[in-house]
C-alpha cells in the first residue's frame, strides 16, 4: 500500500464556521424569524427554534469539541438585532456575550474570524427599506464600529459581510428569501448598497485597528456552459457568473460595479479587500433558455454522472474548488476557504468529499496559490434557512429536540488532518478506502 502525506503550509488555519441565526436559537427581532412565521416559507414549515442553543451558552461545549478536535480557528457571526434591537440602542449584554465567546476561542488556542453579517437584518431595518434603502449604508458603518470597537482586542479577522451576492439574488431577484422580491433593478440597488456598506465598513475597520485583515465570504460557483461549442450557452454561463461571482470582488477590485449594460462607480471600494473568502460547495452546468429571462436566461443543472448528496442539492465536484481558487487569485489577496461542506446525515459521502476537496485545496497550495486556510461547514447541524432542518451539514449531529449532539466519523477524520496539519494515507484507508487507489496510485 502507497504511504504518504499531503502536509499543507505552516500556520494554516484549520477551522469550522457558524452563523447566529442558525446556531443562537430564539432569534425573534431578526427578519428572518419573521420570515419563517409566514406558511410556505421554509420547508416542512420548519423554525428554526432554539437552533443549537448557543445563546444559552452551549457554544462553550461546541467550542471544546472544536478544540480537542485539533481546529486552531472558527468563524462565528455577530447577530446585529441583538448587538442593536432598536436604530437609538444598544444592548451592552449581547456584546458582552460575544467578546466572551471570541475570547473563549482565545483561550482554546482558536483564532476568531467573525463576521458582521450573515444572512440576518433587525426588524427596524427592514422597516426602513433594508438594504435597498442607501441610508443602511450608514447604519451598517454605525454598527460596525461599534463591535470592533468591543472584540477589537480578541479579533483581527473580520468578514464584513457572508454571501452577499446570495443575499442580493436570493431575496431580491429569486425571491426565495426575505423580502421576497423578484426584481433584477432591486437585487442591483442592493448589490451597490452592500458593495458601498462593505467598502465604507472596511476603512472604519481600519482606523480602529490598523492591524485587521477584512475581506468578504463570497459563495463562488462555477457556472460552465453545458456544450462549450454553443455560443448562446457561453453567453448565459457568462451572463450568470458576472453575476455571482464577478459582480463584488471585481468593485473591490477596480472601484466598479459592472453588469452587462449596467454599472456604478464606486472609488472608495477600491482596494478595500485584504483577503477573498470563498465559500464553495459545488459547480453548476449551464443551458440558454430564452424562457428564464428572470434567470438571466439560463438552466443550471449537475454534470450528469455527478455524484449527489443525500437531498440531491449539492454534486460532489472537487476540482471546482481548485478552479475557483485558481479564478480567485486574479484579485491579488490572500485567499481563506471561509465554507466548504456536503449535507450528509448518514456521513457517508461527508469523508471522501471532505478528503477530496482538501487535496483540491493542497494541490492549489502547491502550485503556490496564496491559500491561508479552510473552515468547514459546519461543526455542528444548524438550521438551514429555507430548508430548515432537512439539511445536515455538521461534523457533530444534532438532535433539535433534545439538544443532544453525537460526533459523526467525519469529525475524528477532521481532527486527524487539522493534528497532522495534512491529509495521510492512512487516514484515507481508514475513513475513506474507496478513493484510496485515486489518492494514492501505487
């Protein structure tokens, strides 16, 4: 049998991420509680409750499992409609509670990499406009230095805002999230309001903390078209991509917001990244349908030989993530894979996956890509906005009615790579055998 390890860099930051909304619990002053009060609005009608209960402190179990399973690192997220329930108050409390988690991960050797914004508006805010209102620009700049100003002694990695390319087409083009539009001039007013609250929140980041590192998670999904020799197909992947995947980083790139016949200049984001989050899960195929005008004229579906998980929502497609960490270095900053993770409640397709992207990951190191390190999604099941609970993406299961948790095989393979700093042969033998052969040919 072949021996070896895949050993990746020195320092590498080995952690998972979290979200508030989905692990707090009892998030009742956000818009997506309210969301989810409305019939048809997440699957099974689910709620997401009391989530993981980490607002009643069982972050501090969740953060030793992390812990004694070798991550140095976790991202977590800040609920803004605790930090600031009202547009006149604060809640000294709630910050309290979060300077407490960052400097518990402090405290278990764990770098913090918190993110300001994850899916979630106060009420208040959404009473105002959201984020189409211009005027959330500053209120968002307000908020922000507010917590730095609170964490800034525990935290220097900030994610000023997680998807927000999902959070401009999901609520406003797609519909499927709060507020529930359909409106291709809406989702752009929004892409220009988050791209303007990121950009002025990056330089308040630093002139209270010169030393931060501030960047973006974007969810990065190749987008190919389904027969390359068809222009029409060219042009809908192309049409779609500018979209997701162009449409932010290339602002913060350039100080320019572009879209096929549109455009905003936006100097002051220019240069306002220091790392490129990328979040990636799986790629898409592309078909041209003059039908899907609201789609921006394309089809998505899975090569079809991919294999799928357990619901069929995600294809297991790992040189996708060496492709979007080859595209992500044209902006010229460090890179952090701040998600990557397969809906698995069985674990059975979770270790291949997980082994397979990260030799995606070791691969790209190697050929000198800036690759900082990997956050898995997720440690633990967390509520899974529309889908509720139907998907299970932790490292740990999680019993939504007893609070109980139970470690999949996963999380010891987990804890294997992050002690060994790589990827083993004998690790592969034993968590995941039937890619041995491809791993390591002999």
């Amino acid at each position: 049998m072949a021996q070896a390890t895949f050993h990746f860099p020195r320092g590498f930051l080995w952690g998972c991420g979290t979200s508030s909304h989905q692990v707090e619990g009892r998030n009742t002053n956000n818009n997506w509680w309210a969301w989810e009060a409305q019939p048809g609005r997440i699957l099974h009608g689910d709620k997401s409750g009391m989530a993981c209960d980490w607002w009643n402190g069982r972050w501090r179990e969740d953060f030793d499992r992390a812990a004694e399973g070798n991550q140095n690192a976790h991202r977590f997220s800040l609920e803004w409609s605790r930090i600031q329930p009202a547009p006149d108050r604060w809640d000294e409390h709630a910050l309290d509670r979060y300077r407490e988690m960052a400097r518990g991960l402090i405290e278990r050797n764990m770098t913090p990499l918190v993110t300001l914004h994850h899916f979630t508006d106060p009420v208040w805010l959404g009473e105002k406009g959201g984020w189409e209102n211009e005027a959330v620009v500053d209120d968002f700049v307000r908020y922000t230095r507010k917590v730095v100003e609170a964490l800034r002694e525990y935290v220097t990695y900030w994610m000023t805002l997680n998807e927000p390319n999902l959070l401009a087409l999901q609520g406003y083009l797609l519909g499927e999230w709060p507020p529930g539009k359909t409106d291709l001039g809406a989702a752009l007013r929004v892409y220009t309001n988050l791209a303007r609250a990121h950009a002025a929140a990056y330089h308040a980041i630093h002139e209270i903390q010169k030393e931060a590192r501030v960047g973006i998670g974007l969810h990065v999904r190749p987008l190919l078209p389904a027969h390359p020799a068809s222009p029409f197909d060219r042009w809908a992947a192309g049409m779609q991509s500018s979209m997701l995947n162009e449409f932010l980083p290339r602002a913060f790139q350039n100080g320019v917001l572009r879209f096929p016949g549109w455009f905003r200049r936006l100097p002051e984001a220019k240069g306002t990244q220091d790392y490129l989050g990328i979040n990636y899960y799986t790629l898409d195929l592309v078909s041209f349908k003059l039908s899907k005008a609201s789609e921006l004229f394309g089809d998505r579906f899975y090569p079809p030989d991919a294999e799928l998980s357990e619901t069929g929502l995600s294809a297991n497609l790992p040189k996708g993530l060496f492709d979007s960490l080859k595209w992500g270095m044209k902006f010229g900053v460090p890179i952090i894979i701040t998600e990557n993770g397969v809906e698995d409640s069985k674990d059975v397709l979770r270790p291949r996956y997980l082994v397979q992207h990260l030799h995606q990951v070791w691969r790209a190191v190697n050929f000198n890509f800036p690759v900082k390190g990997y956050f898995h999604w997720s440690l633990v099941d967390n509520f899974e906005w529309e889908r509720g609970w139907t998907q299970r993406f932790g490292l740990w299961e999680l019993d939504v009615a007893t609070q109980k948790r139970s470690k999949r095989p996963s999380a010891d393979l987990y804890a294997e790579i992050c002690k060994e700093n790589g990827i083993s042969s004998e690790m592969v033998a034993r968590f995941a055998p039937e890619i041995f052969d491809q791993m390591f040919p002999g």
